[in-house]
C-alpha cells in the first residue's frame, strides 16, 4: 500500500462552521503533482494517526472515504499560529456532497442510507474501530444514491478494553436493531461472510506504516493502536450480534 500524501497548506483557508468538534479549515492544498481541496483539521497527533489509519483501513474494506493527507501548515497558511510556528494537520479531500443532517427527517433519504450498499460495511467497521461518533454531520450525501463517511478521530478510545462495545453505534442500531429476528440474522450472516473476514485478512501493520506514524507519535502509540484492533478482531461477531439485538443462539435460514 502506498503511503499517505504529504501535502502543505496554501493560504487563503478559510474556517469551516457545521457544528464542527475540532477545529476545521477548508482551502487548498500543494501535493507532488496536484493542487487539492480539502478540509483540513487541527487535533492532537494520536488523533491525526486514528482518522489517516481509520480512513485507509476503511478504504480498504471497500467503503467510500474521501482520500485523506497529512498537511503541514505555517503560520503563513495558518492565521491560528504564531509568526513563524509550524503544524501538522489531517485533511481529507472535499467530496462535495454536503452532509446527511439537511436530509434527516426525509424518509427517502433514510431509505436510500439503508439500502446503500456499503451501509452494512460501515456498521461492522465502526463496530470493530468502536466509533462511537457515526452522526448525521460525518455521513455526506449527494442526494442520489451515493454517500462518504468521514470523521474517525474518536474510534479505538484509549479507555475502552477490545473486547467491550462502545457507547454506541449508531448505524447498526438504527438501521438493523429493529428489524425481526429472522432479517437479524440475515444481517449478521451477511456481516460474518463477507465483512469480517476481510477485516481478518487486513494486513494491520502494512496499513498503519502508510499513515507514517512512526515521524509524529511514539510506537508505544502505534502499537496500543494495532493492538486494540488486532484483540477486538475475535470478538467482533459477538459485538455485533449484541449490537443489533439478536437473542436467540442458533436459528438455519
């Protein structure tokens, strides 16, 4: 896998306001070979090396992630910083969907989201990242048939063991814990067939020396990271079977 895009700020970012956690920026970016427009974000390291790792592991799954960068900005690109200070931020590229929070009371819409292909994807992977943040503002929508899914800096939370659930997730629960028992089961078929053994067969480590972690946080990080996700991959099956509700143990379809 090819390591993530170092790219450097280009003035004239202005500051993006959607009921935003962190602090945002969308502007212009200077890549080797293209000049990009992304949003750009400025978080602590750990949290810069959890959303580049949790966007190439998505991707990997095959789910619909904007192409994420490392930027680095300066106080020239930057007006937060001071005269001749230097930061490291996470951006990911515009997708220009807007997002899924001006479609939330549209029944279609919700009707579209579960029957996205991918949606199934999203829940299992959140699941095993133990994303806990899957919201109207990080689900982007184009109005059609297509949706992105962004924002992952709060997955694999340095207070939750492996092999608990988080506090929520908000795809498997609304889209798949209501359903009947018989469509649960279809559900979690589908997700132990072909979800979680793709998950299984994701080289961990290959994928997080693409984030070039190593330059900007300490390995004791980095492997507290890999661990995390390598430990909760037994139990992921049973962590979505909970998710979403199943009760019974065995049932043939």
């Amino acid at each position: 896998m090819e390591s993530i895009e170092v790219a450097t700020l280009l003035p004239g970012a202005k500051k993006f306001h959607e009921s935003n956690i962190n602090q945002t920026w969308k502007g212009h970016v200077k890549t080797n070979t293209d000049t990009v427009v992304v949003f750009a974000k400025l978080i602590p390291p750990r949290e810069i090396c959890i959303e580049a790792y949790c966007a190439l592991l998505g991707q990997a799954l095959g789910i619909p992630i904007p192409k994420p960068f490392l930027i680095l900005a300066d106080s020239s690109s930057l007006d937060v910083l001071s005269p001749g200070h230097h930061a490291l931020m996470f951006g990911s590229e515009d997708a220009a969907y807007p997002s899924f929070r001006r479609y939330a009371q549209c029944k279609e819409a919700m009707e579209k989201l579960e029957a996205f292909k991918s949606s199934l994807d999203v829940g299992v992977f959140d699941e095993w990242i133990a994303n806990h943040d899957r919201n109207l503002g990080n689900m982007l929508y184009d109005g059609g048939e297509d949706f992105f899914f962004i924002d992952h800096g709060l997955a694999i939370p340095n207070d939750l063991l492996p092999t608990m659930p988080a506090s929520d997730n908000n795809i498997l629960r609304v889209l798949y814990s209501l359903k009947t028992e018989i469509e649960k089961f279809r559900v979690l078929r589908a997700a132990s067939q072909n979800i979680t053994p793709v998950c299984h067969s994701l080289n961990l480590l290959s994928i997080m020396d693409s984030t070039l972690a190593e330059k900007y946080i300490p390995s004791a990080e980095i492997n507290g990271i890999l661990s995390f996700l390598s430990r909760r991959l037994p139990v992921l099956e049973s962590l979505i079977r909970s998710r979403i509700g199943i009760k019974q143990t065995d049932m043939f379809l």
